[in-house]
C-alpha cells in the first residue's frame, strides 16, 4: 500500500481520463492521495475539495502557492476559511517561497505564507510547504517565518524536497517531514538520495506531484498517482529496507502528519481483485 502524499490529480492535463487515473492508482496499491488545491490559481483550490468530496480515495488541501502570491487578499482569507471548512479538507497549502521562479514579488510571497501560517495555527492545521532557490535565502526565511508566526505549534511537510541535508535536519527539528518525489529517482541525483539517506524514515513521506516530475523509466510522459511506489521502491534500496516497510512507514507518516480518518489508506481498505 502507498499513499501519494502530495499530487495535483485536478490539472486539466488530466480532464479526458481522470477516473481511469484515479483506477490505475488503486491496481497499483495506492490506497489514498492527497489532491493539492493551490498552484492552478485561487480557483483551483475549489476543483480539489469537489473532488476529494466525490471520492473516498481523494483528500484534499487548500491554499495559495507562492507563484499566485501576488493575487493574495483579505477576501481570498475568507475564501481559503470556507474551503477548509470541509472534513475532507486536511491541510493549509502548498504554499511557501519559490525565489527560482519569481512569479510573485518577494514581499507578495512572505506576506502571503505568513498570513497562511498564521491561519493554520488558528486553526490547528498542518501545512504543505514549497520552497525553492537557487541559493539559501528562501529556506533561511522560510525557517524564520515558521518559527515566528508557528511559535512552536504548527506541523509541516517539505514537499518535493531538493535541498541540502543540513537545512533538511533542521526542518526536522522544527517539526517538519519531508517528502521526496520522482526527482529522487533521476539518475543525475545521487547527491538527493544521500540526503534521503541521512534522514529517520520516521520523518518521511512520498509523492509524485503529478502531473509533474515522472520517475525514472517515465520520464517526459505525465505524472501519475500509480508510480508514486517508484519513489518508494528508491527510499527503500538507499535505506536498506523491504519496499513493504517503506510502504507502511511512509503511509503511516502520512495518515498521521493530515489526520486522516480510521482506517484511509490502509491495506484492509484495498478491494479483493
């Protein structure tokens, strides 16, 4: 059994066969997913919650990516407060600082995270982070931001993480997990998988971020919910461990990090063939 931790499933990439997506996850023993509103827009974050309100397999979160950081407002708060009114809502996000890409002003983008957490902690929320940099200024600021406006009470995931092994042990210590995606696949990423490598599978998680991001022997076709066990099977080989445990630790990870109900995404769950 795996759980995708973290997969964009309401992309419009996949409007022609997303049930037939969805099905090919569960041949694949992908027993729950969580579908990330953020990064299609504001409005995106709706098509996440219906669908996760539809399927029993689907969980969802809600929030603003740094890229749209730019389009955050108070009634774009008051929005987010709605969506997240749903039991099938199960986190704040992905939201965070990308000073790769720059869609968003810098201040748009602390503003708009800060504000985030700030919900999150009201709300006893966990929250789905994205950072990314081509030097160390965003993870530093990220970490200052969470440490200032969690003060201590929030829980967070670095999703897709590609950082360095330091900064990722200190993410830890802050209570984060961190989540490793098809990237840590890539025959070029030796340097991620000693990362992985240097931290507890206690603290870790898998995903696919499909579309995005196929593993090694797909890549350059779309991201699918049903390789996330790629991933897994990865961990497992640089831990030294059965890809089963990987399976159990990870999910478990997952099922405790967005508080899913009883019994989602466990095996029991999975239909006799």
């Amino acid at each position: 059994m795996w759980i995708d931790s973290h997969c964009h499933v309401t992309a419009d990439r996949y409007d022609e066969d997303r049930a037939a997506v969805l099905e090919r996850a569960a041949d694949a023993r992908v027993t729950a997913l969580v579908a990330i509103g953020a990064g299609y827009g504001i409005d995106g974050n709706a098509e996440a919650v219906a669908l996760a309100e539809s399927d029993p397999r689907v969980f969802a979160t809600v929030g603003v990516h740094p890229h749209d950081a730019s389009q955050f407002a108070p009634d774009v708060l008051v929005r987010l407060r709605g969506w997240l009114a749903s039991p099938r809502v199960v986190a704040v996000g992905e939201c965070g600082l990308d000073y790769h890409y720059m869609n968003s002003p810098r201040d748009a983008q602390r503003e708009a995270l800060a504000a985030q957490l700030r919900l999150a902690r009201e709300l006893g929320m966990p929250v789905s982070i994205h950072v990314r940099d081509d030097g160390e200024a965003a993870y530093d600021e990220l970490l200052e931001l969470w440490c200032s406006e969690g003060a201590g009470e929030l829980e967070g995931v670095l999703h897709c993480y590609t950082g360095s092994l330091d900064f990722a042990r200190r993410a830890v210590a802050e209570r984060f997990f961190v989540s490793f995606s098809g990237i840590v696949t890539f025959k070029k990423s030796q340097a991620l998988r000693e990362v992985a490598a240097g931290l507890p599978l206690d603290r870790l998680m898998v995903e696919t971020d499909a579309p995005f991001l196929a593993p090694e022997g797909h890549r350059g076709r779309r991201n699918e919910p049903a390789w996330v066990g790629i991933v897994g099977q990865t961990l497992a080989r640089i831990h030294g461990v059965a890809p089963d445990e990987v399976a159990r630790i990870t999910s478990e990870n997952a099922r405790r990090f967005y508080r899913l109900p009883d019994g989602a995404g466990r095996p029991e769950e999975i239909p006799d063939e």
